[in-house]
C-alpha cells in the first residue's frame, strides 16, 4: 500500500490461505495479552520493555502499582508474573502477586515480589495481563 493510504482493514473472520480454519476475530483479540512489562524493580523503578503500561508506582518495599495507558473493558482480568534476583544464576525467583482483587481496577493492578512472605525489591520482573 503506498503511504498515504491509510484505510482500515475491517473483518469479521480471519481464515487462512485456502479459506478453511475459520478463526473469530474475538478468539484472537481475546488470546492476546491486554498488557505486559518488564521492569526493574530496584531503586526507582524502570520500565525495561512494555505493552499497554503507561508507568509504575513503588508503594513500598516488593509493592508496585503497574498502571495501564489504556484501560481494560473491565476488572476480570487475569495476571501472571515471575520475579528474579540474579539473571545469571538465576537464584532468589519467585512469583509475582496481586496485592488482593480489591485494589485492581481498569486502568491498574497492584502487586507484590517476594521471597517467601517478605516483600523484596527484585531486578528483573516480568508481568502478563490478559482479559
């Protein structure tokens, strides 16, 4: 297309190259991630590499608000993270969870990294949502 054709492809199925394996376009939409991060959870927080977050807030010690640049259709979202403390040797990992379903909303989710039960500040985190 040349460049200034800027027109929007409209579809209701998608379907391969012979026209069988009908997929809805729902059943894409839906199987892909709403948003996910990579970041570093040390000091101040940085963002390392990400999709559809806007920033992160340090609530404390292994507590962070991930926030959304565009909001989710609605809370029943799923999440999935893991945090690590050494890329290299890959000692300390452990999971990534929600502080509880009550603090999540369309525009955030927040999250703990921790060592067993204590709250820990973890370089390389990694965090998926899904709707």
């Amino acid at each position: 297309f040349p460049s200034h054709d800027r027109a929007a492809l409209k579809t209701n199925n998608i379907a391969n190259v012979a026209g069988t394996a009908t997929t809805d376009v729902l059943n894409v939409i839906n199987g892909s991630a709403k948003a996910w991060l990579c970041w570093n959870g040390t000091g101040t927080p940085a963002i390392r590499a990400s999709y559809n977050c806007s920033s992160i807030t340090d609530n404390g010690t292994g507590d962070f608000t991930i926030n959304f640049t565009n909001a989710l259709t609605d809370t029943n979202f799923a999440t999935a993270g893991i945090c690590c403390n050494d890329v290299v040797s890959g000692t300390s990992q452990t999971t990534i969870s929600e502080k509880d379903t009550g603090v999540r909303t369309t525009t955030s989710v927040r999250v703990y990294t921790c060592i067993g039960t204590t709250r820990y500040d973890f370089p390389f985190n990694s965090l998926v949502v899904n709707r």
